[in-house]
C-alpha cells in the first residue's frame, strides 16, 4: 500500500527557533501533499495544499510567512514552522495522494516549544 | 462546514460484538467519503471509502453506509477486536476527485474483553 514518511516524529526546541518537517511519498509520485495541525482531542485541522512547482494554498487563518510550504519534486514535501513560539505547539501531520486514491497519512512530527 | 471537536464521544464495546460508528456530514455536494482510524501518536490510517454512487460498500470486517437523504455516514465493525481500540474519523470531499478533505470530530472506539 501508499507509504507516506514523516521526519521528524518529534521536536523539542526553544522559542524564536525555526523548525522544518519533512514529508515523503515513498512508494508513489505524489500530485498533492496536505498538511494538518491536530490538538489533543480534537479532529485534524487543514493548515494548507501543496502541489509540486507550486505555491502552496492556505486555509483561512493559517499564516503562510509563519507556515513556509515548499513542495519541489513529486515526493517530498516541507514544512518549515518559522520563529515557532509556545502556541505552535501541536501535531502535524501530511497526506499525499497520487493520481487517484485516498489521502494517505504521515505518523505526524509532534512539536512541542519551549 | 469545518468540525471542531472539544470532546471525543467514545463507544464502548464487548469484544466479538458488532460495532457502528456514525458521522453526519455537512455538504450536500460532497460526493466523496472516506473513514480513518486513528490510534494513539500515528496518522491516520485508511479504511474504506465510497462514493456518492453508492450507498453501500464492504471490506474485510467494515462496511459502510451512505445516506445521503439525510448526510449520514456509519461504519461498521463486525466482530470488534481490542486492536480495534482507536480514534475513528469520517471525512468528505467537497469538491469532487480526490482533493482536500473535511474531516468529522470524531468517535473513541474502547474495545473490552
């Protein structure tokens, strides 16, 4: 099946400091990636859309010059949390999805600030 | 609509019984659905889809029923296992194709022996 690999699976850093989280399709080429951010019992929160060669596109309220996408081959997305501060802290987590299927998940990179 | 969830309703069930998860979606134009499980730490983890065309779809041990009448969505476990023990999301695709996904607030699913 779909293998999607997310590194780090966790984070642990000061306030002010700029952490990246990566995102790779393993097994496929991957069209579009997603990121999510999920708090402690609650549902997953689309941040944003990813596609290859492109800019990413922002839900509502999500900061994009706090959340830097970049998607530059078919398998391999970041995420780049800049100036992260407490309330970054979360669960984050990527999809990706190929031609045509579901979205397959990530394990998540739990961040946590200082 | 987006689903904020303060609180996870649980179900708790008996090992070897049936269990039914239920998810009521928010866009009439949604036409396709998909169910996620969650366990504690992970991402979530693909379990059956199905499309607006259905309203009926099974796999190994779930089913999934769609009705969209009154935009609900359940999930079935037969013969529920402790590994079935997880966090249980449904999500939709407002927009046709496989592109972004709503996602519900989700159920607990507490399997006891």
């Amino acid at each position: 099946g779909a293998v999607v690999s997310q590194h780090p699976s966790r984070v642990i850093c000061k306030s002010g400091t700029s952490v990246k989280i990566e995102c790779r399709s393993l097994d496929f080429q991957a069209t579009t990636m997603f990121w999510y951010r999920q708090f402690p019992k609650q549902s997953l929160m689309l941040m944003a859309t990813s596609n290859e060669g492109s800019k990413a596109t922002y839900e509502q309220g999500v900061e994009k010059d706090k959340f830097l996408i970049n998607h530059a081959s078919l398998t391999l997305s970041t995420l780049t949390v800049t100036s992260a501060h407490p309330e970054d802290s979360s669960f984050y987590i990527c999809s990706a999805v190929g031609l045509e299927g579901p979205q397959h998940f990530g394990d998540g990179t739990r961040l946590s600030i200082l | 609509g987006e689903s904020v969830g303060l609180h996870l309703p649980t179900l708790s069930v008996q090992e070897g019984d049936n269990s039914i998860i239920n998810c009521a979606y928010s866009n009439s134009a949604s036409d396709y659905f998909i169910w996620y499980k969650q366990e504690s730490g992970k991402g979530p983890q693909f379990i059956i889809d199905i499309r607006s065309n259905m309203d009926k779809r099974q796999g190994q041990r779930v089913t999934v029923l769609l009705n969209k009448t009154v935009k609900h969505l359940s999930l079935q476990i037969a013969a529920t296992q402790p590994g079935d023990s997880a966090v249980y999301f449904c999500a939709e695709n407002p927009s046709g194709g496989y592109n972004k996904l709503i996602f519900g607030a989700g159920t607990r699913l507490a399997v006891h022996p």
